[in-house]
C-alpha cells in the first residue's frame, strides 16, 4: 500500500543514517499515488544529515526545479525529440505522448523534447495528443483511439507493453494501424509478440558515471550539484513498421 511503500522506504533512508554510509544512490519512487511525498521525504531526510547522494535517472522535483542532489542519466529532451522524430519521419503528421499517472520526473523532460520534436516539423502540439493514462486499461485505450491517435511515443517500455497487449484485446494491430515507440530497451522489449522499438538507456554507462560521480562527491562534498546526461540509442524494431 502507499503507506507502506513511504514507510518502508523512510526506515531504508535512516537505517543508512544510523550506519553513517558514504553515499546513497537514490532511484526516485514512481506509479504509486503517494510517491511524491515519499521521495520528499527520503531526500529531505538525507540532506538534513549531510549524506552524499546520486539521483539515478530522475530528479524527484518536477522540471524546471532541481534538487542539489547530483543526476545521472540519459539526456530525456533529447530522446524524447529522436523517439518522436522517428515517427514523424514515416510520414506521420500527428504523434500522440502517452504517460502513466505517477511516472517519474523524467516524463516531463521527454514530453518536453516530443514537443520540440513536433514544433521542429513545423507542426504544433496539440494538449489533447497528450493522455496520462492506464494502459492496462482497455476502456481507457479505446478512449485514446477514439481521440485518432495513430502513432504513439510511449514513456516507458512497461507503459508501451501493456499498450499492445490492450490494442490486442481491442482487436487493433500494430505496427499495421497504431505505431509505438517506447523508451527504456527493458529485457524483454525485443521478446514481446510485436518487438518494441524504444530508445536504449545504456545503464552499465550510467551506473559508471554515477558511481564515478559518487567518489568525487565524497571527496569534495561542496561541489555544487551536477547533472550528467549521456545519450539514447533508438533502436528499431517492428512495433514502428520496422522489420
């Protein structure tokens, strides 16, 4: 339950506390309902006592805040901006952003570069492209089709999994009537009955990085916070017509 999830994390942040760790690497909470407060929490909790830490992938203050925590992760703008000029490059005229209530802090950033994308093609975003939505829920994707999206840039390869397997039940094909475009390259995003095309993190350089950055933190706990974005890799597979 959320309680449970804030609690279990708060006891985690100051078991660390009480153990006088060297560093914390903090991957932000995300789709539960009470994951901001949780996330305020923990980090307010690990600043007050002067623990180093390293966000991993998201901040977990809402663009265009930041924390003075250091960031590691993929420059979000800019895949948001190739996922979605890779729709548009086939010739799509309208690309949909599809997000899932209570994502991490990093969806704001790729909707921003999706933005950007469809501005870049001289074509203006439009507020009913973008859907918060549950896509496990098959109403919920009717409602999406309904609204005349055809090409989606998915936030998550989790969100763009249960997309297709929704579409599925609503007897729609992809990549045939609907292409989607995920982001992540999860494990299992090329075993899906449709292999997701997504943008890769390169998570063995992230976590480099970020341990990198945690010994340098150590080191000199008054550097001013940093933020170290590394890039995407598209890779192309047969939900966007690939293959």
């Amino acid at each position: 339950t959320e309680g449970h999830h804030r609690d279990e994390l708060v006891q985690i942040a100051e078991k660390f506390i009480s153990q006088k760790v060297d560093g914390v690497f903090f991957q932000p909470l995300e789709l539960h309902p009470g994951s901001e407060g949780t996330n305020e929490s923990v980090a307010r909790l690990l600043a007050e006592n002067n623990v180093p830490v390293v966000m991993l992938d998201a901040d977990y203050l809402p663009f265009p805040d930041c924390s003075q925590f250091d960031l590691v992760g993929i420059d979000n703008i800019r895949a948001g901006f190739i996922a979605t000029r890779h729709l548009l490059n086939q010739g799509a005229d309208r690309v949909d952003f599809v997000v899932r209530p209570f994502t991490a802090k990093s969806a704001i950033l790729r909707k921003n570069g999706y933005r950007l994308a469809l501005i870049e093609h001289n074509i203006s975003p439009r507020p009913f492209w973008e859907h918060s939505i549950n896509t496990e829920d098959v109403d919920s994707c009717g409602r999406l089709l309904e609204s005349g999206a055809t090409d989606i840039v998915c936030v998550s390869d989790e969100a763009a999994a249960s997309l297709i397997l929704s579409l599925e039940k609503l007897g729609v094909s992809v990549p045939d009537e609907i292409r989607l475009v995920g982001f992540d390259d999860l494990k299992y995003a090329h075993l899906l009955r449709v292999p997701l095309t997504t943008m890769r993190q390169p998570c063995a350089k992230i976590g480099e990085l970020a341990f990198e950055t945690m010994l340098s933190r150590i080191r000199k706990p008054d550097l001013p916070g940093r933020k170290i974005f590394i890039d995407a890799e598209l890779v192309k597979r047969r939900s966007s017509g690939h293959l």
